[in-house]
C-alpha cells in the first residue's frame, strides 16, 4: 500500500487519550499513525483475539510457574531491611 493508496482522517480523542495513544506508539517505535492503523487492523482481521486467546492459555497453563517465578524476582530485588540498631 503506497502513500497514495492512503486516505486521510481526522480524530478528535481526549487529551489524556492522546497522550497515552502517543506515548505506546513510541514505546513500539511507530509514529502515531502507524500505531493507530495497526490498533484498527488487529481488531478488525481477529489477530488481537487471537492474541489474547494465546496470552490467556499461556496463564492458564503456566500462572502458577510464572507467579513463582514473579515473586522470586520481586524478592531479589527489595530492598534490603535497615538495621536500626546501627549508628547513624
């Protein structure tokens, strides 16, 4: 699909929405159309039904592992206790 074969047009999204909108597409690397036209096409051929299908047998099979797994690293990484005893 060239740039010719493109059609403009215009939305109107709360600023709040906007932002957040803009802030995902650069979290991918895609310019904000980009991201909005890949949104509009995995919605609309099943590929984010499906997606999320896969996502939600992927918990299903393996939540417990990966909840253990979460916790593992949650606890690697907290903070080490203060000892109040020591002298400031």
């Amino acid at each position: 699909m060239g740039s010719s074969d493109r059609k403009q047009t215009q939305l109107r999204l709360a600023p709040g929405v906007l932002a957040a909108g803009k802030d995902a597409a650069a979290a991918r690397g895609l310019d904000f159309n980009k991201y909005v036209e890949r949104l509009i096409v995995e919605d609309t051929t099943g590929a984010r039904a499906a997606g999320m299908t896969a996502a939600q047998r992927l918990i299903d099979t393996h939540g417990d592992f990966l909840a253990g797994l979460e916790a593992d690293l949650e606890s690697q990484h907290a903070p080490a206790p203060r000892d109040r005893g020591a002298a400031a």
